[in-house]
C-alpha cells in the first residue's frame, strides 16, 4: 500500500427527485443543534467486495454510480433538509446570532467518485487502522458551521481493486447518530427497491420507505424558536482543531465475551440491572486509564453518547430528524477507579443512565438558552476522559447497495482524540460489538498489553467473508 495515492475522477450535485412543500419554509436550529456548531461533520461509511459476477469494472462502477445518484435523490426528497445550507440572522444591538437552513437556494448534496489502487486486505489486515481511510472521505476537518458554504451532505464512493467503499459526510448541527444511519438505511431500501422497481415490480419514482423522518424541530417548553446566540461573530465561538498524532484500531467483542462481561460486572455489583454496555464501557474505561498511568488522585471520567428521544415525556420517536443526542458523565478518581471492580464502575455509568429522564433533560436544555455556549472539541474533552460515541444498536450491515452485506464499517478524521471509543455493531450480529478506540501510541500499547482488557477481548480471527 506504499505510495498508493487517491484519484478523484468525478462529483456531481444531486437534487431532491421532488421538492417537498416543506423545503421552502424557514426551519431555525434547536438548542441540540446548534452546540454541534463547532464540532466535525459525521464521517462513517462502508466497505463492500465486488460480487464476483463482475466481469468489467469499468461498466461495473458506471452502473452502480448512476444507480447511487438515481436512489440518493430519491432519498433527499424525504430527507430534504441535507441539500441545502445553513444560514446566519444577525442583529447587533443587543448582539444575537440565529441560524436556520434553506432548501430553497442551494446545490443540493455532493456526490464523488475516486480510485485508489489498492485492496480490501489493505484495509483490513493492518493491526491498525490506516491513514489511508481518511482519504475516504470528503469535508476533512470540515467543522458544522462551515456549512454556510460547504454542503451539508457529501457521499464520496471510492472503487478499489476489488471492493467499493461509500463514505458519507454528514453535518452533524442537522442530525445525530440516529439521524444519520436513518438517512443511510433509507437510501439502500429506496436502491434496492429501484433494482426490484427495474425487474418489473414496482415504480421507481414511487418507493414507499419503512421509516418517514420527522422534520419539526424540537425546542423545551416555553422556548420558542429562533434560539439566539450572543455573539456577533463566529469567531467568538468556533475553533479548528487538530488532533495529535493517534494510534486507531478496531477490537472486536464477540456475543459470548460481552455476555460474560455483563454476568462479572452484576455479580460483583449483586444486581441485575446493569447493561451488557454499561459493562463493557466500565471495562474499557478501566483499562484505558490503567494505560494512561494516571496519579491516582487525577480525576477521570467515562461520558457516554446518548440518545434522549426515549427519554423524553411524551417519548419523541426515533425517526426524529435532527440531533437528540447528550453525553452522560460518570466521574470519580483514577485510585478509586481501579481500586475497585468492574461492577463498581459499571454501576457508576448505570446510575448516570437511570437519572437522565426528562426534567433533567429540559432543565438543561432551558438553562443552555438562557445562557448559551458552543462547546469546542479541544476544550470538551479532557485528556483523562473515556468518550464512548455512536452505538452498536444502529442498523449498520443491512445496507447492500446491490453487493451483499457490507465487510466492515469505518470514520474518518472527524471528531478524534485521545480516548474517543466509538461503538459498532459486530458484522456477525447477535450482540456482538466492534470498538475503534482512539490513543496516543503510547497509551495503545499499554492497552494492547492490560491483562484485564487482553483477558476480555476476543480478536475476529476472519477479516471478512467471500
């Protein structure tokens, strides 16, 4: 894989097939929204194995591109707020920063093709993840705000030699992990629908989809949108940020290695009520700051991505567009965090749970628009905290775009530092979890030799099935 450098051959702008009515009303962002400002788009995708009845990658990849483009704006006309920008209202006296997105004048979302001469076992058989997958993404570094100028969807599709890898950038002030893999689920059943539509069974222009999104945004009681911000320019509250040079590897969990996770943590806990993720977010926790070799007496804390539309009174459902999403913090000492269990970590993160309902929730959410802030990677997060993102409920290898289940899931830069964990779903199913941990060199390597972690993790012995 030396040398092998990406080839951008071609992008285009896709449109919503049909504008919805919706699309031409101002729509303001919501307080969840807008603390997403100065944090990175979105960047997850899929890898995907040329089926074996390719005869000529050329018409091949026509084919499958003109199909991605054809599905993709049938997708935006029910996910039509991705097409179009964000838009800033501001007035001076006294100082106040609003935004909204408009539909109306835009290009719609990117879509890009490149080649990269190398293979799925480049990808796939490193220990660690290789820098080259950054390069599957477009929006590098892009962070949310820019997307006064910069689309707010990007899907860049790479062609390897023999495997296809779809690369989604989203901008995350329009929607959360759920959001998200709602969007991406909804595209491959509208393109697979379209094969079916092709063979004679059914209409191409009219796919009924198993989840419409819901586009009203949501604002606490007693808090009617616009929600002001007050700044005068972006300036005073948005902030690049690079990541240090970090060490990124996938560690895989089987069902069984979770289950006997959870069976630990409960039994030393002497409950029943703590999850097989609250178990395996306390382990990696543990062992993430034994690696880092904390004085004891150093604070750490686990913070855990979690989505409130469940939490909510009335629950707001799922196919909620927009960003729903709060990081839960469990805190305590480095000495007595590893003077003690698993279960008595676990226990901490389950307690962080259970207290998050929805006085909690609104009571943040109106105390943030009395007095708002733009939370700033480099500022957020501490360099002795655990932060677990996305999830492994999300519905990630159901999406085949034509070339059978996906092989494996992949990020690119965005939203990286040292102890950010993000979670997958095992290609396997049945309960099993994929984390992409994220350390400094020296912090992975103690990891990759912490008894405690070693002793629980399986390691996939099979990179990918034919």
């Amino acid at each position: 894989m030396t040398g092998a450098a990406i080839r951008h051959i071609s992008e285009w702008f896709v449109k919503p097939q049909h504008p919805m009515e919706e699309s031409n009303q101002i729509c303001y962002l919501s307080p969840w929204d807008m603390l997403m400002l100065s944090t990175h788009y979105i960047q997850k995708g899929l890898l995907f194995k040329k089926p074996a009845s390719v005869v000529n990658d050329h018409d091949f990849m026509e084919n499958l591109l003109e199909k991605l483009k054809h599905s993709l704006s049938l997708a935006l006309f029910h996910f039509y707020p991705l097409s179009g920008h964000l838009v800033t209202h501001k007035t001076h006296d006294p100082p106040s920063y609003t935004l909204s997105f408009d539909c109306k004048n835009s290009h719609g979302a990117k879509f890009m093709y490149a080649t990269l001469d190398i293979t799925i076992s480049d990808i796939l058989s490193p220990i660690d993840v290789p820098p080259i997958v950054q390069s599957f993404f477009d929006l590098d570094r892009a962070l949310n705000h820019d997307g006064h100028t910069l689309p707010l969807l990007s899907i860049k599709v790479t062609e390897l030699v023999d495997g296809v890898f779809i690369g989604c950038s989203m901008n995350h002030s329009m929607a959360d992990g759920t959001s998200y893999w709602n969007f991406f689920n909804t595209w491959s059943e509208i393109f697979q629908a379209q094969a079916q539509a092709h063979q004679g069974q059914g209409n191409e222009y009219d796919i009924p989809i198993s989840h419409q999104p819901i586009h009203n945004r949501w604002f606490p009681n007693g808090c009617d949108p616009p929600t002001n911000l007050p700044f005068r320019h972006h300036d005073e509250f948005i902030a690049r940020f690079e990541a240090p040079k970090l060490r990124e590897r996938i560690f895989h969990f089987s069902a069984e290695c979770i289950a006997k996770l959870k069976a630990k943590a409960n039994s030393e806990w002497n409950t029943t009520k703590i999850s097989s993720f609250q178990s395996l977010s306390a382990l990696v926790w543990r062992s993430i700051t034994r690696a880092r070799r904390l004085p004891y007496e150093q604070k750490t804390s686990c913070k855990l991505a979690t989505n409130n539309r469940s939490r909510m009174e009335p629950p707001i459902p799922n196919e909620y567009f927009g960003n729903m999403v709060h990081a839960l913090s469990a805190e305590t000492s480095t000495g007595e965090l590893l003077e003690n269990d698993l279960g008595w970590a676990a226990w901490k993160l389950h307690l962080a749970v259970s207290n998050h309902n929805d006085s909690v929730l609104q009571q943040s959410v109106k105390e943030w628009v009395r007095s708002p802030f733009i939370p700033q990677i480099a500022r957020f997060y501490d360099p002795y905290c655990v932060m677990m993102g996305s999830s492994p409920r999300f519905n990630m290898y159901e999406n085949h775009f034509g070339m059978g289940k996906p092989l494996a899931v992949r990020s690119g830069y965005a939203n990286k530092f040292d102890g950010k964990v993000t979670s997958y779903p095992g290609r396997e199913g049945g309960g099993s979890i994929d984390l992409e941990v994220c350390l400094l060199p020296d912090n992975m390597t103690a990891l990759e030799s912490d008894k405690e972690f070693v002793n629980a993790l399986s390691i996939s012995t099979t990179l990918y099935q034919e």
